[in-house]
C-alpha cells in the first residue's frame, strides 16, 4: 500500500464491505487468510481468530530422468 493511505481505514473499510455482503448472502461464518499484522484491525470488527496455517513451500525433487 502507498504510504499516504496507511492509517486512513482503506483496510477497514474493505473488511467491513466483505462482512456486509456475507452477511447480505445469509453467511454465518467469514474467513480471512491474513498476517498478523491485520489480526488488531479483524478483530476489532468482530472477527475471532480460530486458526493458524502454516506457510508451506513444496519442492518436487527431480528424478534423475
């Protein structure tokens, strides 16, 4: 993100516009796959944190052919 639109509540207000149209679909249940960073900003717009995934980087081993 530009610098001069951190702490402005674009970030907010995406989370918010999401949950609205969730909700609007009859969903109970939001999901955010996010950093930690993110988590205070979530969680202020009542989203508890449930889960961790753990970041995974597959290598295929070559065969030798």
């Amino acid at each position: 993100m530009l610098p001069e639109y951190r702490g402005r509540g674009v970030y907010r207000a995406l989370v918010g516009a999401r949950a609205r149209s969730a909700i609007a679909m009859g969903r109970k249940y939001v999901h955010s796959d996010s950093t930690e960073y993110s988590r205070p900003i979530l969680e202020r717009q009542g989203l508890v944190k449930v889960s961790t995934t753990t970041p995974y980087l597959w290598k295929r081993e070559s065969t030798g052919s």
